[in-house]
C-alpha cells in the first residue's frame, strides 16, 4: 500500500497593506504552480484576515483557491480569524475566533470545512472540546507532542471529547522542514529518503502522514533576503511532479482521511486517547533558541517559559481579559442595531489578536494589537442603542485617558475628537451601520490612542513582480553563491544541509526600492482640518482644541491669533453630519484662509470588510462627491454651501477618501461662515 500524504499550506497575514507584497511574492505563484497540477489533492488554510485584506488589495489569490475547491483539487481548513496562537489564548477567544472564521468561510467560499488548523501548533487538551464543538472532526499535531502521548508513529488516532471522537493527523515536522528546503534550493533528495524510510506499522499497511508547510516559506521568506521567488516556485513544481508519479504516495486531502471512528476501524488500527499532554509547537521553541531565527526573543529558554513571563504576554492578556469583559457584559437580548454594533466590536477585539503568543511578533505600541481598544467604541454605541435617546457628553470612550464628545441625536452617534475636532466615529443605532471609523485597519505605526492623529510617512517602495511565469526572467537579477546555512539560516535547521551540497547558487536583487511611496492612509477620519492663514505652514490636523456645549451643539474653538478665531460647529438633523465654520477676524486686515477638508468614509463598514475593495465606488464626482456601497446601497455624499475650487478622490486602507479645498478672504472686522455636510442614505 503506499503511503498516503496529507499536503497543507497555511497562508496568514494581518489586516496590513503588506498582505499585498505577499501576495505578489509568494502567494500568486504558489497558487498558480499547486493549480498546474489539477489532479493533486491539496489542503489550504488560509487567515480571515488575510482573506479580508486580499479582497481590498489582491483578490487574485482567492480567485485562484476558488476556482481549486471548485474543481475538487482544493479543500480549506477551519481554524482561527487571526491565527492567534490558541494556546496562549482564552478559550472564551478561541471559540469566538473559530466561528468568525468558519463565518468568513462561508461567505468567501461557501464551504464548511470538516478539518482544523490548530494556529501555533502548540496543544493542550482543553482545544479538544472547542474543536469539536465547532463541528470538526479532524485536526493535526505535530509528530513529537504524539510521541510524548506514546502513540505509534505512523497511524491515525482518535482523541475521545465528550463521547466524540476527534481523528488526529500526524503532522511531521522534519518532512515539513525537507519540503521547504527543496523548494528553496532545489534538493529534494533529502525529502524523497524520508519519505521512503517512513515505518512501518505493524499489523496493517496502512501509513498516513501530513506536511504542514507555511505558504511564506514559498516566496516571501525569500523577498525578506533579496531573494527572488521564481526558482522557488519552478523547484517547488519539479518536486509535486516528481511526487505525483511516483507509485508509492497516494495525495489525499485531510476530510478523506475519516468522517467517524467507524471509518476509521475499517481502513486502519485506531489508537484512542482520552487526552494527550501539553505540548509546544517546534517552530515556537526553536525561535528562541536560534538568535538568527525571525521570531527570536531574547531571554528565554522555551515557549512554555515565554508564555509564562513574556512582559508582552501578560500585557495584552490583561488587556483582552478587561475587553473580553466588556463584550460579555454588553448586549445578550438588545435591538437590532444594538447587536450589529456588538457584533462590530466583536470583530475588532478578535482582529487584533493576530498572532498572539508568538515571540518576536507585536508588543507595547503595535497597532496589531493595541488597535483592540477601539472595540470599545462599538460596544459603548452598543450600550446606547439599547434605549437611545439624544445627548450630548464628554467621555473616555476607548479608556486611553483621552476624552472624547459623544453628540447623539436618538438615531445617530458621532465620537469627536478634541484633537482637530475629527469626526472618529459614526454609528447609526438602530440599523447598526457604520460611515465613519476604519478601526480594522493596521498599518505600520506605533499606536498612541484611538483619537490621536496617525502622522503617515513615506516609505520604501517594495519590489512587486508582474509576472508570475515559471520561466520570467529579469535582467536585473544576480546570480550568487553561498555556503551553508546561507542567508536563510534563521528559517530552518541545521540538520537540513546534511549530506548537501557545498553551495548554494541563490537569485538575488534588491527588494525594498530606493524610491519612496506614500502608503495607503487610513484612519485619519472624517471632516479633518487642514489650515493655512495667509500662506503660513499648515495648521497641525490634531490640535488640541477648546470646546463648550451651546444651544444643542458642540463647538470646537481654534485660536490662530489672538484676533483670528475658528468656532467649528457640529449638530446632527436627519441623517446629516453639519459641521459649520465660523472664521471671525477682529483684526484691522483681512486674512487669506485655505482649507481643506479630508474625509475617511465606508459606509456599512461590516459589508466592506466581508466584500472588499468592490464594494465601494465612488459617485458623483466632482460636483457632488459620493462614496457609496453597493452591495447595500448605503451612501455617504459630501456637499457643502461655499463652492470648493479644487478637490481629490483616492483609496486609502479599507475606506475611501475624498478631500475638498476651500480658499477665501476673511474681510477685516468680519466674519465668514459656510457649512459643511456628510449626508447618509440608503438606510432605512
């Protein structure tokens, strides 16, 4: 009988423009070199958040692991939406995160998935129960967690949860680490003897064996060392084909292996486990003990000991412990609005808790975790919308020690900021939708307050190959030679050059470009004010600004001099955001005023983020300028009653921004005033 392979790639990345690079590195070629190959089962898993950032940056990845389920060659895996590490998790987390994942399945995909990825790979017996509750029946464990357990190394077992059987897939990590190194070397020797010396098993010839591969180690580890991905992906479709011919593997996805212990029975000896010990993931202990390896962190000697004293660890545990809180003690039984708001705040708190539990990932300031504090804004909307009523009230929404003003009107809350007087938020409660916020977005910048104004920068412009053909050549590529372990020393052991070659000829070119670029904004928010007075530098957008309550309205005071004053307006009036400017010049001259509003908007963020980048256009440019999305028909349209002389679209990370530019003279002793409006629709 041959030995039958279970093949995985595990594709994850955050909520980041980066999910971009990697799909032009790494993904695309990957995908399209496994699709070369349509008879080869292959298992795929692949992040919520890296499937939501794909569908705003480059769905052509999806569309390639679409058309593979279509025509059977491709089968997905549960797992987590953010590829928390689960067991450094909450359990409460856990199951949360399983079922967005399983939700965004759905939706992208229309599958449901019988198989979980256990993210991390690290194993303790309380994720039994979660597994199985969730509807799966299947899931790996690396190879030396199931040696600890006694089991025999070579057969399937079934790990018995509450009179359910979970059928566990033995994952080989060395055959992990030998697939890699044939593909990004071109040497598959060493993977081909393991292959063929894997044991036997007494009694039967049925042998089964998985490889879990991360999809990174097929492009974008290599972009990280100047490497081009191309002979990657030509070693890696050398290999499959190879494999596909030879008699003694026979490919299978994981929902194959088994639908319920009777199955098993039938077609092999099944050990049976009422649980198994605690055991950390390979990848996750040899991080710390390779100082060349990405996710090394000094200062430990284990992952188990990272988990237990990690500074970070303990942080952010606290942190999403007193969030975890605010979500279950906020909306059970509420209004519709109510839990869609909920639901929205649900969403933030499991996105930022992408990769949790890794070393050498996050910590204090990174916006991929941080960022979950803003949750907080959606579940305090969640709390209005219970019995909304109007109000107005100055609050630390976020609790970052940074008040806020709420201005409700009974259907709609705004969340300003004292900074700039921004428009942070925009939540309709009864319907539940959302115009203004971003929340989900994570860009590279270290995080200071969900109200504080994100000063984007340039940045180097990463190389992008447009071609994905086997054969592309560029002409800017060098040809080099390296001894071992070479530059790729930090991703694998040292054992994998045994018996290799001397060196190494790698294809080598810059990848982060000279040339600079302007990443795609985000969260800078709506009605942001950008100021010049008579030709002066521009007024900071975040200022700190006075502010007062007066007459049903909140009013946001800039003092440009001590004769030049700005009172900025707000108030609510069926579905409309007003925001009136009142420039009052005391001074014996007039004063020249250029002003320019920016807007952040994504109307119906919830369907934006399950939709993508489709699911926004613009309209009515430039006389009317609209962003609506027409998957809900929900609009956003600007307008104002002193006519802009210039104005802007552009996409920015998750939302889409349209920018409007106002010139004109204050009269001495005068003032001038116009309003500005964000005008929803669609909405019932």
């Amino acid at each position: 009988m041959p030995l039958r392979l279970s093949l995985l790639f595990n594709f994850n990345q955050h909520l980041t423009e980066f999910a971009r690079v990697a799909s032009h590195n790494c993904y695309r070629g990957l995908l399209q070199v496994l699709r070369a190959h349509p008879t080869l089962p292959v298992n795929i898993q692949i992040s919520g958040t890296l499937i939501h950032a794909l569908q705003w940056l480059d769905p052509e990845p999806l569309e390639l692991i679409r058309a593979g389920i279509d025509e059977g060659q491709f089968e997905l895996l549960g797992s987590t939406y953010a590829q928390n590490v689960a067991y450094a998790s909450d359990d409460w987390d856990n199951a949360q995160q399983i079922e967005l994942h399983k939700e965004v399945l759905r939706d992208t995909f229309n599958v449901e998935p019988v198989a979980f990825w256990n993210p991390g790979g690290s194993w303790r017996q309380s994720l039994a129960p979660l597994i199985v509750s969730a509807g799966y029946q299947i899931t790996l464990i690396e190879d030396h967690i199931l040696d600890q357990a006694g089991l025999a190394p070579i057969l399937l077992a079934s790990v018995v949860v509450d009179g359910n059987n979970l059928t566990v897939v033995r994952e080989s990590v060395a055959l992990r680490h030998s697939l890699i190194f044939a593909a990004l070397f071109g040497q598959p020797e060493q993977l081909i003897s393991k292959l063929q010396s894997a044991p036997e098993a007494d009694g039967t010839d049925e042998r089964f064996l998985a490889i879990a591969v991360p999809a990174e180690a097929m492009g974008l580890w290599g972009w990280h060392e100047n490497v081009l991905p191309h002979p990657t992906w030509q070693n890696l479709d050398r290999l499959l084909t190879a494999l596909e011919s030879d008699d003694a593997y026979e490919f299978v996805q994981l929902s194959k292996v088994s639908r319920n212990a009777q199955d098993l029975k039938k077609i092999s000896p099944v050990q049976y486990q009422t649980g198994l010990g605690a055991g950390a993931a390979a990848a996750l202990d040899d991080a710390l003990h390779r100082k060349e390896a990405p996710h090394y962190e000094e200062g430990f000697d284990s992952w188990f000991h990272y988990l237990k004293t990690s500074p970070d660890v303990k942080r952010f545990g606290r942190m999403y412990s007193r969030l975890r809180q605010r979500l279950v003690d906020s909306v059970v039984d509420a209004p519709a609005g109510a839990q869609a708001l909920h639901r929205s705040a649900l969403h933030t708190f499991l996105a930022h808790q992408h990769n949790y539990g890794t070393p050498g990932v996050g910590g204090s300031a990174y916006r991929g975790w941080e960022g979950a504090r803003s949750a907080l804004s959606a579940i305090r909307a969640a709390d209005f919308a219970k019995d909304p009523e109007p109000f107005m009230l100055v609050e630390d929404v976020t609790g970052e020690g940074y008040d806020e003003v709420l201005v409700c009107d009974g259907r709609d809350l705004l969340v300003l900021a004292p900074g700039g007087g921004r428009l942070l938020y925009w939540f309709d409660l009864e319907t539940g939708c959302q115009y203004v916020g971003n929340q989900l977005a994570v860009f590279d910048l270290d995080y200071e307050g969900d109200a504080i104004f994100p000063v984007r920068e340039t940045i180097w412009k990463p190389w992008l190959p447009e071609n994905w053909d086997l054969q592309a050549q560029f002409p800017e590529v060098v040809k080099v030679r390296e001894a071992p372990p070479t530059r790729f020393a930090g991703y694998l052991p040292d054992w994998v050059w045994n018996g290799s070659a001397s060196f190494v000829t790698l294809a080598v070119r810059e990848m982060e470009l000279w040339n600079e670029v302007e990443p795609l904004p985000a969260q800078r928010r709506a009605i942001v004010d950008y100021i010049s007075v008579d030709g002066s530098e521009i007024y900071d957008p975040d200022d700190d600004l006075d502010y007062r309550f007066e007459n049903g309205h909140v009013i946001f005071i800039r003092f440009f001099d001590h004769k030049l004053t700005l009172e900025k307006h707000y108030a609510l009036a069926n579905g409309q955001v007003e925001a009136h400017y009142r420039f009052l010049n005391q001074d014996a001259h007039a004063h020249k005023i250029e002003l320019r509003v920016a807007n952040e908007l994504c109307p119906d963020y919830a369907t934006v983020m399950r939709a993508g980048r489709a699911a926004l256009a613009f309209d009515g440019y430039p006389e009317t300028p609209t962003v609506r999305n027409i998957n809900t028909d929900v609009s956003v349209r600007i307008s104002a009653d002193r006519a802009w002389h210039d104005s802007r679209v552009r996409e920015a990370l998750f939302a889409l921004e349209v920018e409007t530019d106002f010139t004109f003279d204050v009269a001495p002793e005068s003032e001038t005033t116009f309003t500005f409006t964000l005008e929803r629709s669609g909405v019932d």
